[in-house]
C-alpha cells in the first residue's frame, strides 16, 4: 500500500513543471513533452514574460470571416505547466467556426459583441443558444463544438481554455483532408462519393 502512494505522490508531482516550481516560464526553442516545455532558467526571466500584448482584433478578410489571435504556451511561454490558455475570436457577418474538438480541454466562451450561436454534441443529445454580449457558454472536454455569426454585424468573443496548450481537431480537416480512398470515406460516413471527392479536394485531402 505505501508504494501504490508513493508512486501516485509522484505522479502528481511529476505531473508538469509549475507543479514543482513557483512557475516554468516555457524555453520553446525546446521540444514540447507530455508535462509541458522545460523551464525557462530563472536568471532570464522579466516582468514582460508574464505580460501578453497580441490580444487585438483579427483579420477576418478572408472567404471564411474569421479570425482567431490565440494565447496559449507556444505564443505566451508563462502559460507553461499552468492548465490555462486564451484566445481571442473575430468573425464578421456570416462567420463559422466550424465542428471541432479540444480533446484536453473545457472551452469558455465569453461574448464580447454582436451574436453568436453556439453549440455542442453528445451522442444522444445537441445543445445550443444563441448569445449575446455578456453571456457565456461552455463545452465540457472533448465535445464536438461549433460558433457561427448569426446577428447583422461582426462578433467577437474571448475564449478561455483548462490547458495550456488545448489544440483542435477540426471535423472537416479530420475526414477530407486525408489520403484514405474517397470510396472508403464514402462508405464509412454514408456521403455520396461525389460529395466526397469535391470535398477532398476544397480541404486538400488524395485518394
């Protein structure tokens, strides 16, 4: 019995970098682990590493509306080890985020201006509202997720993340940006063949 806890004491301990340390300002020339980057050394670190300034309005010229300025570990180093990060989302008229998951993270999104619907799915169950400044919504960890812009004008929010480095897989990008046979992918999610091919070929995907 006292093994099993004290390998579960170090487990937690070892569990990332800040956990043993006031703080792990990340050295991102570094290679990123399973616990984070390794510590910035001490003796070169100031006040403007725990300060982020690129928290501005994106461009969201582009056939997509959307602009999203993220805040996480590889863009804010103090982030490390800390299981938080930010982001900050544009969209103008008409603007989708489309269906995706952040299979380590819960997501918070905080809306800032104009009106957004957004949602969520679980297997046997959708969840979605449409909001407005001031209002929240959250996506529980791993949730397939969605935001479009659904007012007149631009939106925006700020999105709050439980990692420091949450990423995203993107649904789309998941199933047509791949080399599988488009045959394969027809059958396996019930598309028309040709829905596929014209698909694989606005995300990139061969086969």
């Amino acid at each position: 019995m006292e093994v099993i806890y004290a390998l579960f004491l170090f487990t937690l301990l070892s569990s990332s970098h800040a956990s043993v340390n006031d703080f792990c300002v990340a050295d991102t020339k570094a290679s990123d682990s399973p616990t984070g980057y390794p510590c910035k050394p001490v003796s070169k670190i100031t006040s403007d590493d725990f300060v982020f300034h690129g928290f501005v309005v994106g461009n969201t010229n582009s056939s997509n509306p959307v602009a999203l300025t993220p805040a996480s570990v590889t863009q804010f180093p103090a982030l490390n080890g800390l299981g938080v990060s930010a982001a900050r989302l544009d969209l103008a008229q008409g603007g989708t985020v489309p269906m995706h998951t952040h299979p380590g993270a819960t997501e918070l999104v905080i809306i800032l201006e104009g009106e957004i619907t957004a949602g969520f799915l679980t297997p046997t169950s959708a969840y979605s509202k449409t909001l407005k400044s001031g209002d929240l919504i959250v996506f529980p960890q791993g949730m397939l997720h969605f935001l479009v812009n659904s007012g007149k004008g631009k939106a925006s929010a700020f999105l709050t993340f439980s990692s420091a480095n949450p990423g995203a897989q993107l649904l789309d990008n998941l199933l047509f940006s791949n080399d599988l046979p488009s045959s394969l992918v027809a059958q396996t999610t019930f598309l028309d063949l040709e829905q596929v091919k014209k698909l694989k070929a606005r995300f990139g995907g061969r086969g």
